[in-house]
C-alpha cells in the first residue's frame, strides 16, 4: 500500500507555485517529481560535510557510486542547507537545535509532497552525550523526551502553547536494533533521548560562560533522567519525531554518544576516535537500507 505524506496544510493547494526559500528550489522552477519522485529514504543531520560524507558512503554500499565520488550539492543556491541525492537516498543538513531543523522539515516535507514520494521513511543521525553509556554507543530512540523528561514537544503558535506527541516508529525502531545485532560492531541500545534548547546549561554542563548550579545538583539531574528513561541528549529529537508523526512518515534517531556525561561535560577524544564514532551511525543505517532494499 502506497502511504504518501500527509500535508497538515490546506492552504497550500491555494498557492500557485510553492517557494522553498532555505533549499533555493521552487515548484515553478524546478521538477520535483523528476528530481525527487524515487526517493525511499531520507536521512539528515547537523553538518553538510557529514551528510556529503554519507552520501558518498552510501553510494559505494548501493553500488551507485559515481566517477570521481562527486555528488553535487542541490542546493548550491542557499547557504543555510546542504542536499544530496544518490539513487532512492536523500541526505540533508539540518544545522543545529530545534528552530534549524524546524525550518529545513517544513521545506523537506512539501519537498516529498510535491515530488509525489511514498513509503517515505526518514532517519536523523547524529551525535549525542551520552548518560550511563560508553562513548561510542549508538542511541536508537523509543521517544524524545524534554527537559523535565515528559514525551512531548511543547510549541507556542499564535499566543497559545501547542503540545505535540514525539513517540518514534516502534518497528522501525526495532528492526534498526536488528541491523546492529547482524553488524556486530559496537553497543547499540534503544532508550529515550533528552531533547534540549541548549548546548550548555538546559543540558546541565559545568563549562559554560553562565553557571548557577554545582556538580551534586547537576549528576543528581542527570541521574534522575537515566533513571526515567534517558540514554542520551542532543537538541532536535523532539521537533523531528512531531513533525513525522503530523506527516505520516516512518521517523528514526540514530545518534552515537561522544561521551558518558555522568564522567564529565567536555568532549576530550582525539579527532581521530571522533571520526570513527561519527561513522557508526551512517554503518547502521546504510546497513539497514541496503537490507530494506534486499542488497544484503
């Protein structure tokens, strides 16, 4: 059964031509369902030069490398967003925090509606601390929870607070957590994910320009939130998994900890460890949509 995205937008079938300002491309001027039509798969995260570094990575593993590894960028014309394209895989920054990624879902979105996409299933890889993890794990998220730990993503939309559910696909979830068991390769757990406003306090650090708490206040919190659930923070989980469930697409967060935040609040490992922790999720993932499309 064919499951196209769902709109929550009557007023975009009044408009003539439809502008995605931050992608630089617009139905008058550009043929999504030529450009786009076939994509399957989606998957996003914070740096352009990451998701360029996946494309290329999952072009070898699809057999659909080009010559030379180059894979344009579409939208060369914006500075805000990188996108590329390789076969049915769509891979697009996000840049960083809830508004960022807030504006590039909304462009994305319409982008799959216009290019007439289905079975659409998306997946945002990342990085992430971790609590009560070994750097290095890989987080599957069940929920994306906020700051005071409640499965929600509370908006305020024309004066009054909106509150949006942000539970993830469950199978998705689980058959993601099946790949990593036929990989091997490194921990992966499923667990909720803290979704936060901020880098540096609203995720408890110590090291910040501003600090008004101490350390007993701060592990106390973080432990209160392993306690609930949590298995690792970063800052776009919970505006991603609302605007999936609004949209009727299949929505995964796979991120990798960088550090076990109940040790310490500053990321110390070499650039090189660093690397190889940022490719573990872009391991699971590819290995799952090679699966997903029977080349495994």
């Amino acid at each position: 059964r064919e499951n196209f995205i769902h709109l929550c937008n009557p007023h975009l079938e009044k408009m003539k031509e439809d502008i995605l300002y931050h992608f630089a491309l617009g139905t008058g001027t550009h043929d999504f369902p030529a450009l786009f039509g076939d994509v399957k798969f989606v998957c996003v995260g914070g740096s352009p030069s990451r998701m360029k570094s996946f494309t290329a990575y999952i072009a070898e593993e699809l057999g659909l490398a080009s010559p030379g590894g180059d894979y344009p960028n579409i939208c060369a014309g914006t500075d805000r967003y990188a996108m590329y394209k390789v076969g049915p895989v769509l891979s697009v920054s996000h840049g960083m925090g809830i508004p960022s990624i807030s504006i590039m879902l909304h462009e994305l979105i319409k982008l799959l509606h216009h290019a007439k996409c289905s079975n659409i299933t998306i997946i945002r890889i990342g990085t992430s601390g971790g609590i009560g993890l070994e750097p290095g794990s890989v987080v599957i998220t069940r929920q994306s929870v906020d700051a005071t730990f409640k499965p929600q993503f509370e908006q305020v939309i024309l004066g009054k607070t909106v509150i949006r559910s942000t539970n993830l696909d469950e199978q998705l979830a689980r058959e993601l957590m099946q790949c990593s068991k036929e990989i091997n390769q490194f921990n992966t757990v499923i667990g909720n994910t803290m979704c936060t406003l901020d880098f540096y306090e609203g995720q408890g650090r110590l090291d910040g320009a501003i600090c008004l708490y101490n350390e007993e206040e701060k592990l106390q919190y973080l432990k209160e939130a392993y306690d609930s659930g949590v298995r690792n923070i970063e800052m776009e989980s919970s505006v991603f998994a609302a605007m999936c469930n609004l949209s009727g697409v299949k929505g995964a967060v796979v991120c990798v900890t960088l550090l076990n935040r109940l040790e310490g609040d500053q990321i110390s490992s070499s650039h090189d460890v660093l690397v190889e922790y940022q490719q573990r999720p872009q391991k699971l993932v590819g290995y799952f949509i090679k699966k997903s499309l029977g080349k495994v």
